[in-house]
C-alpha cells in the first residue's frame, strides 16, 4: 500500500522543522503508536472473529473486553499504547512483542543534508 501525497501533505500541514518530525512529540512517535494499536485492533478482530461494534451473531463466547496500557521502548523513547483484551484472556498481540518492535518497526531519524 502506497502512502498517497494527499496523506502526507495532510500529516505535514503544520511541519515548522525536524522538531515537529522527530521531537519528543514528534510526527514519528504518533505515527508508531497510531499504528500499533490499529494493528492490535486488527489482531483482535480476527482473534475473536467479529468487528468491533458488531452487532450480528458472533460464532465464539470469547468478546472484547476493553483495554489495558502498556509502555514499549521505541526509537523515539518511551511509547504508551492501549492494548485491546478479550475477555477469555487469551488474545496476545504479536506487534507488541519487544523484539518486533525494535527489529520491524524502527523509525530512523531523518538527517538534514543541508
């Protein structure tokens, strides 16, 4: 999947500087967490077999059962993230493993060639 130009002039209409890609707060550190917790949402729909806010017959017990805070080290520093349950207490979300993490879903920093 393509990130279109339309994506990207919209994550970037208020970029000032790399401050504003790479700080604290930064463009990167908000690009990891969003995509980490919609790939555990996605993870969990297919673990408990339903969309989230379904309203049909679902073909398990097992249901979604809100959400737990995790911290996890990240290249842009510490990362709270919402991790999704279920209520059987089974579904454990493969992106958020530390080891994935830190091979699969490094941001590097952007280095200005001025």
């Amino acid at each position: 999947m393509a990130i279109t130009k339309e994506v990207l002039d919209e994550l970037l209409k208020e970029y000032r500087g790399l401050e504003d890609i790479t700080g604290p707060e930064g463009l990167l550190k908000q690009l990891t967490k969003a995509l980490i917790e919609r790939a555990m949402e996605a993870e969990l729909t297919e673990h408990v077999g339903y969309e989230k806010h379904d309203q049909g017959e679902k073909r398990t017990e097992n249901r979604r059962n809100g959400k737990n805070t995790k911290t996890v080290r990240t290249d842009q520093g510490p990362l709270e993230i919402a991790v999704p349950r279920d209520r059987d207490g089974t579904f454990e979300p493969a992106i958020i493993i530390e080891s994935i993490i830190q091979k699969n879903l490094r941001m590097r920093k952007i280095i200005s060639t001025a």
